[in-house]
C-alpha cells in the first residue's frame, strides 16, 4: 500500500509556495537598503591602518637609533630615548590612557619618564644591549596610545605592557 502525502495539485501547489517563497527572499535581500562597504570606505579605512602601522615602526626607530650609541648609562639613555620621543609625540597627538578611570590625558617627558624604563647588559666585552621597556606604570593602568583618524574612520593603538625594543650593539 502506497501512501502519498501529497497528490498532484498538491505537489503543484506545495512547489509552487516553496519557489514563491525563495524569490520573495532574494528579492528581500536584493532592494533592501542595507549600507555595505564601499571600496572608498575600505581604501580610507586601508589608509588609517597603515598611518597608525607606519607610526608604531616610526617609533621604534627612534627608540633603537637613539640607543644605538656608545652611552651605557641607562639613566642617561632613558633621558635621550624620552626627550626624542616626547619631541615626536606632540607632533602625533599621543595622550596617556588610564584604564580604570577611561581618561585621557596629555602625554610629556615626565609621564613618559615614569612609565618607561631602559635596562643595559653585557653579556661580553664585545656586546652591549640595550632594551628599552614601556612599563604601564605601577597599576599596568596607564597606556600611552594614540589614535589616527580620516572623514570616516577613527582607530585607536595603545601599547600594551611590557612594549619592547632591543637593540644589541658590537662594540
């Protein structure tokens, strides 16, 4: 005994509300205003990205050129890597983030000094190095951050504990 659910016109029918039913979908998803990204909006945001990478490689070159010198006092290479960058960072807007509070706040040579630190080893006459540290503070609550912005796009980088830069000179 063969038993259908459905009988001809059924089927017809049945096959005829499923169609109706995907093309009223595709038409939804087709006349919809849903905004999607323009390729300006992907080159702008493109641009911002690479503005902010491009200001994180400026610094760490900064930081290793001024380390890379003859001077192994880490007192006196702290002032020279801080006062060039304190120069730098007023002309980029940096500011000082502090985390729990969620305040910005304007970054200089003394903030900067307080929340960085240079350490100095050699391991052998021949080799000194050098690591340049961005210590967050005593809490790990205040980041030095900047924030790069177009028309349509803003992006914020902090960065984050125990920031690095080592550079190892052969004397």
């Amino acid at each position: 005994m063969n038993i259908c659910l459905f009988n001809g016109a059924s089927r017809k029918a049945f096959i005829s509300i499923i169609t109706l039913f995907f093309v009223s979908i595709f038409l939804l998803f087709t006349f919809t205003d849903v905004p999607s990204p323009s390729t300006n909006d992907l080159i702008i945001i493109d641009q911002a990205e690479t503005q902010k990478a491009g200001t994180i490689k400026d610094i760490e070159r900064l930081i290793s050129f001024s380390l890379n010198t003859s001077e192994d006092d880490p007192e006196t290479l702290k002032v020279i890597v801080n006062t060039r960058l304190s120069t730098y960072m007023e002309t980029k807007d940096f500011f000082l983030y502090n985390k729990i509070t969620a305040t910005k706040k304007q970054l200089n040579f003394l903030e900067l000094n307080n929340l960085s630190r240079v350490i100095v080893y050699k391991p052998t006459e021949q080799i000194t190095i050098k690591k340049y540290i961005f210590t967050n503070g005593i809490l790990k609550n205040n980041f030095i951050s900047f924030q790069v912005s177009t028309n349509k796009y803003n992006t914020k980088y902090s960065f984050p504990d125990g920031y690095e830069v080592i550079v190892v000179v052969y004397n």
